[in-house]
C-alpha cells in the first residue's frame, strides 16, 4: 500500500510539474501578468481546468467521436462564461439594411467541393485581439476574396478603418461591436483602404481616411438568405462570404471542422 500511495504521489508530482511548465510557456507566449499572485493562482487554477478539459475533448477526437481538437489559446486562463462576456459586444443601434437577397437558379450547378485558399482567394489569418471587431474583419474577407477572384488582386485590407470611420453607418466601437452590412455600405459610398497604409490597432481613434490611399470600391452587396443550400450556392460560384457565428466553442478551438452543438 505504500508503494502504491507513493507512486500515486510521483504521477501526480509529475502532472504538476507538466501543468506548470505549460502555464509559464502559455504566459510567456501570451505575454500574461496578473494583478497580484492571488489572481495568479486563481488562473492558473483555470488554466488546470481547461487543459483536463483540453485533454478530454482530444481522446473523444482520437477516437472519431469529435469533429475538432482543442488546444492552449490565449484564452485557456479565462472560465467559460468569462469567454462569453467577452464575446457579448452588440450594437447598439440597428444598421441600415439596402442589400437585396440573393436568389440562385434552382438548377445552378455547384462543385462537390471548393477550397478558396487553395485559389489565393483567403489571405492570411488576422487577430482581432480584444476588440469587438468581428465584424470588421469578417467584411474585409469577403472584399479581399472577390478583389483576388475578379481583380487578382490580393492586399489585406483595413479593418482599423470601418472601426474608426462607420459609426454613421451604425457601427460601434470595441465593447459596442458592429455588422458587415453597414461596412459594406460604408466601402459603397468611401471605398477602404489597405491594411498597410491604415494598419490595426485594435482600438477606436479618429478617422484618418485618406480617400487619396484608397484602392477598392463596391458597387453594392447582396445577402444570402438563412439556408444550408443556398450558402452552398453562394460559396460555390461567388467565392468567400462574409458571415457571423456563434463564437462561444472558439475559446480553446485549435483545428478541424466545428460542428454540432452550439455551432450556428
């Protein structure tokens, strides 16, 4: 029995040790600090939770049970319901709405299967940091896969620049967050810049467009109605579309394809 209470005590020594060589590679990655060690160790606590958490979701996935793997985030230190009231940026006032839905012909054909990055058409991954920007960043990946499909042209575009020149559009700034629709009627009636000239900050200031700088303009946007089949369509033929989802299974979501549960 003592053999077994001591080896029980060396595993459980060695998980220790383990969580806390990953806890200060997660801080140093993340650049991390706390207030004080109290709230230190309170998320370090946190950040335990989740890796079982982690840990349990990637056997189910080994197994074939999931359709995607977890793994350390930035937000491996927060609860749950802390990553929701994260996410829980609405705005305040509803846009304006002109966009006409989108009708496909019945008989459009549609290919099987169609990856954009494959076409240069999806640019590199953003960060959005801690700013209710979503929706900025989900409008200049639509602009940038047509401007890539119709123009070949592929330059990232300025997200920086809806969060500080839309608010007339209806658009709000980092706690209020935004919708693509009144992005898009903004780029209507301004054009946007590139992210280069008017890079991130992840932050509201003053709007410093330069309409000299910029170099994409739409004529107009269309939507595409709450149907499986017709979003089908519309990745099929159109390219890349702007969308918003529920983000609430993102917090520790590290690959594969999220479905199921809480997915909409």
């Amino acid at each position: 029995m003592k053999f077994l209470a001591i080896f029980a005590t060396v595993l459980f020594a060695a998980a220790a040790s383990t969580n806390e060589d990953q806890w200060i590679a997660f801080k140093q990655t993340h650049g991390k600090t706390y207030k004080s060690l109290l709230e230190e160790r309170t998320r370090f606590g946190i950040f335990q939770s989740n890796l079982m958490k982690i840990k349990e979701h990637n056997a189910r996935y080994d197994k074939g049970e999931e359709t995607y793997f977890l793994g350390v985030t930035r937000f491996a230190d927060l609860t749950h319901g802390e990553f929701k009231d994260f996410l829980r940026r609405q705005i305040k006032n509803k846009p304006r709405l002109h966009a006409t839905p989108t009708v496909f012909p019945e008989d459009l054909e549609v290919p099987d299967s169609i990856d954009w990055t494959e076409k240069g058409a999806v640019l590199d991954i953003k960060d959005q940091e801690d700013c209710g920007s979503c929706w900025a960043f989900s409008a200049t990946g639509a602009l940038e896969g047509q401007n890539a499909i119709l123009n070949n042209v592929r330059i990232p575009l300025s997200e920086q620049q809806l969060l500080d020149c839309s608010g007339s559009y209806g658009n709000g700034d980092c706690d209020e967050g935004g919708i693509m629709s009144a992005a898009f009627e903004y780029v209507r009636d301004y054009g946007i810049e590139a992210e280069e000239s008017y890079p991130y900050k992840s932050i509201e200031t003053v709007c410093q467009y330069d309409a000299s700088k910029t170099i994409l303009k739409i004529k107009g946007y269309k939507n595409v109605t709450a149907s499986e089949e017709e979003l089908r369509k519309a990745v099929g033929t159109i390219g890349p579309i702007s969308i918003a989802m529920n983000a609430d299974p993102l917090q520790l979501y590290f690959g594969g394809i999220l479905s199921g549960r809480g997915c909409t």
